[in-house]
C-alpha cells in the first residue's frame, strides 16, 4: 500500500451550498473548519471535500465524446421514495434508460451521481 484515501474532492463555485445538498442526500454531518473555499462533510465514514473553483464548468453527460470520468453511487431502498426527494433536493434526472438497477442525476452544479438500489 503507497497510502490511504483521505478524501473525495469535487471542485464547485460554492463549496458550501454543495456541501448542504450532500448532507442531505447522503445524511452526512460537516466537519468545523471550512471556508468559502474549503468545506468537508463525513458521511458513513468517507470525507468528502467541496473546493472551490471559480471558474467551474460541470461535465456534460452523456457526452459522446468522452466519458463523465468519476462519479457517485447513491445506494436507496426504494427509487420511487427517493427519486421525489433527490429532485426537491435540486438534483436533475439525466437519464432513465438504463438495466432498472440505477438511475443518473446531476447534483445542483452538474456532477453526475446515480442512485442504485438492488433488484
């Protein structure tokens, strides 16, 4: 092992707005000592970080010509439940077309996530 990850980090033009979104999705808690550059949040254990970035651009997705290169996957009990709350959260539904084992959305800044449940 060369080291151990510390965080997941996604660049945004406002870190704690963000932040907020997943700590709601994710039931998440923030950690003290953020900024309006930095903000961490832990949820079930994993730190994840909003940097900002102020000139920002979100990924586009699909995009035919690249891939969407890193996002996350959001476990649910039961779509129907939170496909309504994930959307009142501001998240955007992308795509729907998929196996019916996940569904992609974009957070209120444009990175991808998708929420998975079990058949």
């Amino acid at each position: 092992m060369v080291g151990q990850l510390r965080s997941v980090v996604l660049d945004c033009p406002d870190p704690s707005a963000l932040a907020s979104f997943y700590e709601e999705l994710l039931g998440a808690s923030r950690l003290d000592g953020g900024d309006e550059t930095w903000v961490v949040i832990v949820a079930q254990g994993t730190r994840v970080a909003f940097q900002l970035a102020p000139e920002y651009r979100p990924p586009v997705f699909p995009d035919p010509a690249g891939s969407q290169q890193f996002h996350l996957d959001v476990l649910v009990d039961d779509i129907e439940v939170a496909e309504p709350q994930v959307l009142a959260l501001g998240a955007k539904l992308v795509q729907r077309d998929n196996d019916d084992t996940f569904r992609v959305y974009s957070d209120p800044v444009g990175h991808p996530f998708c929420l998975v449940w079990l058949p």
